[in-house]
C-alpha cells in the first residue's frame, strides 16, 4: 500500500538528521526493502526464485531484500539508514528522504499509475464536477490526495471546495459502506473493491494524468556512488524478472501466479491490477520515459503540491526548495540542495546489454 503522512514525514526527517551517515563507505552486503503493491511484487518474486542472488553473486556483493508491511515505515526506515534502498512512489521519494536531507537516486523507473488510482462517488452519471460542496475519505497527504487536487484542477475546482477527511487505507471499504460516506480517492485493490458496490460512478483515475504517480526503487545516492555493483545488481536482476513475467508463457503465467499469491489475491486479480499499471518491462521503454522532458514538468507539480502541503518541511519557502537532477543535465530546485536524483545510466546499460 502507498502512503505518506505529516508526521511520518516529520518523523523521518528527524531520524535522518539522528543517523545519518558521515560519509557512504566500500561495502560487500546491502539490504533493500518493499511493500505490497502490483509493481513491486517482482522483488519478492526475485528473492524468492534467487534471482537477485544470483546477480549480487556475479558483482561480487550479497543483497538482503527485505518485505515490510507498512509502507510509511518502510520509506522511514530507509530514511534512517536502516535499508539502502526502498521501493516507493515519486511524490513519497521527493517528500520523506529527499526533504529530510537523505541523497537519494531513482534507481529504477518501474511503472506508473495507469488506473489503479482513481475517485469514486456513490450514485450513478456522477461527474468530478460533483465534488463541489462534498467530503471526501483518502489517506491524506498520499498520492490520492494529489490524484484528486489534479482532477480537480481539470474542472476548475480546488480542494477549497470540498473537505478532505483523513481516512486509513485499512477503514476505506468499510467507511464507503456506510451512509456517511459518498466520495473515496484511493487505489488498488481497495480501488477494485469499492468500484463493485452497486451504483457508483468512478470519476477520475490515474490514466488520466498518465506518468504522474511513479513506482521506483530508490537508493541511497553516496550508497550508490560507492558501490555502483548495488546498481548493476539490482538492475540486472530486476529486468531479468521482467522478462520473465511479461512472457505468455508457463514460466511467465507460474511468475505472475506466485506474485498474485503472495500478495493476497489470485491470478486474475493480480493480472487487473497489472493492467491498471504501466509497467516498464524493457529497460529501453524505461530508460525512454526517464530521459523524456515531461519527467521534470511532472516532478514540479509533485513539489508545488507538496510544498502547498507542508511535505517539504518546515524550513522550505519555496516549491523548488529541493533540487533535483535529471538526465541530460537538467534539474530543478535548489541546486545547492540536490537530493532526488533520476539517473537512467543503470537502466541505460540494462538496455544496451553491459550488465
């Protein structure tokens, strides 16, 4: 599940400050972590069918991927220098490490939202325009949060108009169920859930601002700059299960199965999130969408967002508070603060074949 609150992000600004490394060293051994989403399900499939292994074993180094069952606490805990890298989204990327001070590199562009995001309101013909004068239940400060300030947006609507009421990813389809309840911003599988309650109308979902709710796996920069064989391992080993799970065949269909059981749910329903999600199984489809001039546009809407929501801490005064670097040469931001990197040049010698 993918969310972030105010006070995990204080939280773990707090705990970067408190342990942060002095300096990134030569090492041998790493852990990563990763929670329950469709896109990141390969890395427990990858742990599992030793895959990773075997890639760490070809760099010389050996890499723990470890799952947590909360994600907030996942990113804190990479925050704190616990983990050197972490699956998460690219709002929570530039909010919880990058804003608490913690260096941080997009290591892999996995895929983005494309439907598994969306807003529902109970009744049938309903438009977002029905919004004005409403609640409504998300995770708030979360990438529904942002999903729903964007889709009002394309109506002339603010979230002046309506109320926001801070509601558990865990209490969503119970909440829905009730009369008090009209209108939900959440995602998958809760997403699916509430959408099969007799008349609702979904209003707006993630494929329509495609490429802006971002799955990565994220590492420590000065980690990665030090070890550049966490990079080729991690890469190698993650379109390696790329390809195997995007196949149409038995080796493709029995990759898809695991990752559905091990996320609670069956193939079929593994396979619908799936398609609500854009995944980039080539590293040359990845490497395309990270070097496009659209990334940067995107990840300055994710920072006026989050500086309009306090998610930039308290000393930002600005949206472009904390730099970030793109290919080609490109940033934004405060340069003298550069903390969110994405660096296609792993997923670049993926896609040339030099891993």
């Amino acid at each position: 599940m993918r969310k972030a609150l105010l006070s995990s992000l204080i939280t773990a600004g707090l705990a970067a400050v408190l342990a942060l490394p002095a300096h990134a060293e030569k090492k041998d051994h790493f852990d990563v972590c990763w929670t329950i989403y469709a896109g990141w399900m390969p890395w427990e499939y990858g742990a599992a069918e030793g895959i990773v292994d075997k890639w760490a074993k070809k760099y010389g180094i050996e890499i723990k991927v470890t799952q947590l069952n909360d994600y907030v606490e996942s990113i804190n805990q990479y925050t704190a220098g616990q983990f050197d890298g972490c699956s998460m989204t690219n709002m929570d990327a530039l909010t919880i490490p990058a804003a608490g001070g913690v260096d941080s590199t997009a290591l892999i562009v996995g895929d983005f939202s494309n439907g598994n995001d969306g807003i529902v309101l109970k009744g049938e013909g309903k438009t977002l325009g029905d919004l004005k004068g409403m609640d409504v239940n998300l995770v708030e400060l979360s990438v529904s949060h942002y999903l729903l300030a964007r889709g009002l947006e394309s109506v002339g609507l603010s979230e002046k108009d309506l109320k926001v009421v801070n509601t558990s990813d865990a209490d969503m389809v119970a909440a829905f169920a009730t009369a008090d309840v009209n209108a939900v911003a959440t995602w998958n599988p809760l997403l699916a859930e509430i959408e099969a309650t007799p008349k609702v109308t979904k209003v707006f979902d993630s494929s329509q601002i495609p490429g802006e709710i971002i799955d990565l796996m994220v590492v420590n920069s000065d980690t990665l700059k030090d070890n550049p064989e966490l990079g080729k391992a991690l890469t190698g080993a993650w379109y390696e299960i790329m390809a195997t799970m995007s196949a149409q065949t038995p080796a493709g269909k029995a990759a898809r199965e695991h990752m559905a059981k091990a996320s609670g749910t069956d193939l079929a329903g593994y396979e619908a999130q799936l398609a609500a999600t854009r995944m980039f199984y080539s590293a040359r489809e990845a490497v395309a969408f990270a070097t496009s001039a659209k990334l940067p546009e995107t990840m300055s809407k994710v920072a006026a967002f989050s500086f309009e929501h306090g998610l930039l801490g308290e000393g930002a005064q600005a949206a472009d508070a904390v730099g970030m670097s793109f290919a080609n040469g490109v940033t934004t931001g405060d340069e003298g603060n550069l903390k969110l990197r994405f660096d296609p040049s792993y997923m670049q010698m993926a896609a040339d074949g030099k891993l």
